[in-house]
C-alpha cells in the first residue's frame, strides 16, 4: 500500500506557508524585542501557559478520544462520535479555567519555580502577562479538540489553514503595534490571533453539521470510562510538568538571553516540524485505524514501514540544507544591532541539534499513532513519565555543568529516548503490527546524506565567516550552499532509486503529461 501522497502534498503546502509566517513573525520580534528581558518574560508566560495545558492532556486526550471516534461513528453514527468530543472538551475546558484562576491567585509563586534565575521585575513581568494570557488557553484547548475533530473526518488542510489565519493575523498586529519594542503589543497579537484561528474553526465545524453539546454524561462514553481515560495520562501529566520547571529552571540560570535564544530557536523548528512530520503521523493515523478494521497484520507492518522510511528521508532533507546554509540564513534574517553574530551562531547549533533530532521524532509520532490505536496508552503514558523524570534530572545536571553545550546534548537525548516509548510499546506488546525501517532504504538515504554534507562542507569553506558580508551578500551564500547540498541529496537518492522519490517522480511525471 503506498502512502497517501496527495493528502500528504496538501498538508505540506498549507504549512509551509504556515513556516514562512512564522519565520517573518519571529523575525519581527527579533527585530523589536531582541534577547531582551522583555521577551524573556513574555516566553516565560507562554511556557506557563503551556504548563496548564499540559495539566489536562489535551494533546493526548485528543489522540485517545479520535480513536474512540473512529469506532463510535462506524458502530453508531457520526452525530453520536461528535458528542464524546463535545463532552471532552466540556470537560478540560472547564479544568483549564479552573487551574489557569489557581495559577492567577497563586502570584508570582510559580514563576519562581518555573525561572528562578530571572530577575525580581523579570518575574513580576511574567506574572502580569499570563494574567491577560492565561484565558486565551481555555479557547486553545477547546480549538485543538476541535481541530483533532476536523482531522478524524479527513478533512486535510482546514485545521492547517486556521493556523495560517492565526499566523497573518499576528504579523499585522506585530507590523503596526510593535515597532516602539513594548511587549504587550506580543499580548495584543497573541489575543486577537487565537480568537481569530478559533473563529474559523467554528466555521468549518458548520460545514460538518456539528452541534455542541453541553454534556457531562454520554452514553456513548460513560463517565468512568472518561475519568478513566483522564486518569490514565495523570502519570504523564505529573512527568511533564517535573520536566517543564526543572528544564526552565536550568535554562534561566544561564546568562542573560540565552532562555529567549531558545525559544526563538523552539519556535522555527516547532513550525518546521509541523510542516514535514505533522502531515504523515495525520494522514497516518487516520489511514492506520482504517486498516485495522481489516486486521490484516502484514499489511499494517508494509504500511508502518513506508511511513518510516518517508519520515527518514524527510528528516533529512530538513536538515541538509540548513546545517549547509543555515546560518547565514539566519544572519540575514536576524543579524543586528539586538541580534549580534553569537546569537546568530547559538540559534544555528541549537536548530541544527532539534532538525537532526528530527530523525527520531519521526518515529516516535508514527509509532506514537500506532500504540494508541493498538495497545492501552495506559502503559505508554507512565512510561512517558518516567522518561521525562529521568530526563529533567539529566538536563539540570549536564545544563549546570556544560552550559550551554549541556543544552545541546539534553535535546537529542530526550527525543531519543522519548521516541523508544511508543517503538518498544508496540515491539513488546503488539508485534504482529511491528513495521520497521527497510535497511535497503535506510542504507541509500544515509549514503545520499553523507555525500551531500561532504559536498556542503567542502563548499562552505570558501566562505569567510557571517560577520564579514551584508545581509544581500550573506543571503545568496546562504541559498546557494543550502540549494547545492539539497540537489546533491535528491540526485543521489534518484540514482540509487530511493522508492519515495521514484513513486512521487512518477506521479508528477503523469501530472504534467496530462
């Protein structure tokens, strides 16, 4: 079975646009906040808010209740798979707002806890932004549901072109409240952003004829097993959380910048991940529940072996390019007065290490994908949590004693190891649908891959460096040693007939000749 190209092209194409808003919008706030400990305080905020949506496990709760979906639409109907969305987000949404007063209540507390290493005012700066921020995440939560909604009827490309709404709607806001550096304009963007990219997702749920209900009880999803259901991530949930303060804590006791170089750096790969891998583990996930039905065992593991090879060479050929021009893209982009040639060099070995992790996190939301579909995600989720433990202890520990080197070597650990969950989950306890890499594949990939560096490498060495050339100057090296080492990759991987690129080469073959 080949894998859904065109739903997977789709998917691609919104997001990359999705990519290019990003880069302007990030570009922007380098441009008018800097490494500041303005943005530090508004990042800070934003992780907080994360934090309470972690609390209720939207993301995993999504993924848990789709499965159901699927099941409830073909056993019942779809107005009947609608309402156990509907009563999930009753649910969170109410526990959302609930913990975000807590947060509120408990003053500058638990930014204590999340950055101790910010200064006093820093602090209180956070403190007053998630105040404003914190109520937008009730209505995050209750789009991201809805969006895994919109998803589960394979509606591809409208939950992505919300996004894209969101992102322009932020660059505008950005472009004409911004440009005096004061951060509450980031506040202002950050509202009218989410309530516009909610706005649309109710309108595409009108299109699906869907109608919420205020439930808590449903039939077709009994209080106990959705207290069930809630309980099982609460493992998870507690890992994450340990994580989250104590990785945040060791980035805010390095020097001043350094916590918004990150998140700058976060924000870029975050967007570039969504672009490349988002639309496989999508069309995937879908694809894999319809299979199941069939409970033809050989055919899921040929099908979890293409998506595994796909995602390999797209983790790739995320990254040649980058590690080859990378940063002097970076310094057209970001190079300034606020934004000198260190931090431009931070942010490109930071990009490098989460574009090279790629190559883990593509299996691990494939397989992720196929352990909720197939085995109970109880196991996985304290699994997950345990990693997670492990893992803030290790970041505080190598952070504290390498720096920032420490932060590098913490983030291709944990996608390593976060990815081997869902892999041994399947591998132990369903085997029969266990699909893995094609070492023909693998082989010629890699080979494609280390060709192409070498070429980058040798080309990159006629170059000074960044600080030495204008921003038009640094802008055509940059394109040109990213546009050399990409076209070695593709052609090698043509030559040694990658199967991908054979099958996506056939059907723009057929296209153009019509």
């Amino acid at each position: 079975m080949n894998l859904d190209y065109r739903n997977i092209a789709t998917l691609l194409s919104l997001n990359t646009i999705n990519v290019i808003l990003n880069v302007v919008n990030s570009t922007l706030m380098v441009y008018f906040f800097g490494t500041s400990a303005e943005v530090e305080a508004f990042f800070a905020a934003s992780v907080l808010g994360t934090t309470v949506s972690r609390f209720v496990n939207a993301g995993q709760l999504v993924e848990v209740v789709v499965a159901r979906y699927h099941r409830i639409k073909s056993e019942v109907n779809t107005a009947a798979a609608m309402s156990i969305v509907a009563t999930l987000a009753n649910y969170i949404v109410g526990i959302a707002f609930v913990l975000v007063l807590l947060f509120i209540a408990s003053g500058t507390d638990v930014v204590n806890l999340l950055v101790p290493g910010f200064k006093l005012t820093t602090k209180e700066q956070v403190w007053q932004i998630f105040c404003f921020t914190g109520f937008l995440l009730p209505i995050q939560i209750a789009t991201n549901v809805f969006q895994g909604m919109l998803n589960a009827e394979n509606i591809y490309g409208k939950t992505e072109f919300t996004s894209t709404i969101s992102q322009l709607v932020h660059v505008l806001i950005l472009c004409i409240w911004g440009r005096d550096g004061n951060i509450w304009s980031l506040v202002a963007a950050l509202f009218i952003s989410v309530l516009a990219q909610f706005g649309t997702v109710a309108y595409y749920l009108r299109h699906i004829h869907y109608r919420h209900t205020w439930l808590f009880r449903n039939p077709h999803f009994p209080l106990r097993e959705l207290s069930s259901t809630l309980m099982a991530t609460s493992t998870y949930m507690g890992g994450v959380q340990v994580y989250t303060f104590i990785f945040n804590a060791a980035l805010s006791l390095l020097p001043a910048g350094t916590y918004a170089l990150f998140r700058y750096a976060e924000l870029i790969y975050g967007k570039v991940a969504n672009v490349f891998l988002i639309p496989v583990s999508t069309v995937f996930f879908n694809e894999i529940n319809r299979l199941l039905h069939q409970n033809n065992g050989q055919l899921i593991k040929a099908f979890v072996a293409k998506n595994l090879n796909f995602s390999y060479f797209i983790g790739f050929l995320v990254l040649i390019p980058f590690v080859a021009g990378g940063q002097y893209l970076i310094w057209t982009l970001w190079g300034g007065v606020k934004f000198n040639a260190q931090d431009v060099e931070s942010v490109y070995q930071l990009l490098c290490v989460f574009f090279a992790a790629m190559i883990c996190t593509g299996p691990y939301m494939i397989y992720r994908k196929l352990a909720v579909s197939v085995t109970n995600p109880e196991l996985q989720y304290y699994f997950w949590s345990v990693v997670h433990v492990l893992s803030a202890l290790f970041s505080y520990f190598i952070i504290q004693t390498f720096g920032f080197t420490g932060v590098l070597i913490h983030l291709f650990t944990h996608s390593t190891f976060m990815a081997l969950v869902p892999l041994l989950t399947v591998w132990t306890k369903k085997k029969a649908y266990f699909g893995f890499y094609e070492r023909g594949e693998v082989f010629k990939i890699t080979f494609a891959f280390l060709v192409s560096v070498g070429v980058g490498w040798v080309a990159k060495g006629y170059w000074q460096a960044i600080s030495h050339y204008n921003k038009l100057v640094s802008f055509f090296i940059g394109v040109s040693l990213a546009g050399v080492a990409t076209l070695v990759f593709i052609g090698i991987c043509l030559l040694l007939k990658v199967t991908d690129l054979q099958i996506i080469r056939e059907k723009i073959g057929k296209r153009i000749s019509k």
